[in-house]
C-alpha cells in the first residue's frame, strides 16, 4: 500500500539514517510513530502522535512489516482529519515563530505541545 500525498515513512532522527523507517510524517509533523519496546521486542504504534504527544495511547503490532501496513491503512482512512491537524499545527507554528514573544499567548492546537 502507498501512503497519500505528502505523508511518508521517515526515521525518527535524520542522525540516525540506517534506522528502520518508523515515523509517518506530513509536512514535518509526526501523526504515527512506531517503536520497538525493549523489554520484549514488541512492536508498538502511537497513532495521532501529533496529537497526544510521546507516551500517548499505542496500538501492540504483530510485527514490524504488520505495524507498517496497518499504519498505512490508518493513515489512508483517516486522511481527511489528519490533514486538518496538521494545517492546525503549521500555522500555529507559523505564528510563533513571527513573534515568540506571543507564545505566551497563543494556545498550542493540542495540550502536550508548546
């Protein structure tokens, strides 16, 4: 399956470039995040990650190559919204990044940011 325009599967640090894919991102922002749990090997995915921030609700996979592709279909069904939050998210960004000193003022789109 391919993922919709503009979301890719990316690593979770441009550092670290031989990592297994494991972010899908659009426009720079985080909406799944797939992470491999220490204590057992057992592939997690954080689902709407943008919007719960790290240690936010996860989903258990069954392996890494199933995790992808049920990423990849949650992405696609949930397309639409996605989108929204991620626009949300940019022009926030935007402004803050015109006037930091409105930081102060300016609610984050979601609670764990800012």
């Amino acid at each position: 399956m391919t993922l919709p325009p503009h979301f890719r599967w990316t690593t979770r640090s441009a550092s670290l470039p031989d990592d297994p894919l494991t972010v899908i991102a659009c426009h720079s922002v985080w909406v799944v995040a797939m992470i491999r749990r220490v204590n057992d090997g057992i592939w997690i995915a954080s689902l709407d990650r943008h919007r719960h921030g790290p240690g936010g609700p996860f989903r258990v996979c069954s392996s890494y190559e199933q995790g992808r592709a049920g990423a990849e279909l949650w992405v696609t069904r949930h397309e639409a919204r996605l989108r929204e939050d991620v626009a949300t998210i940019l022009a926030w960004q935007e402004k803050v990044r015109g006037n930091r000193l409105a930081k102060a003022d300016l609610k984050p789109p979601f609670g764990w940011m800012g």
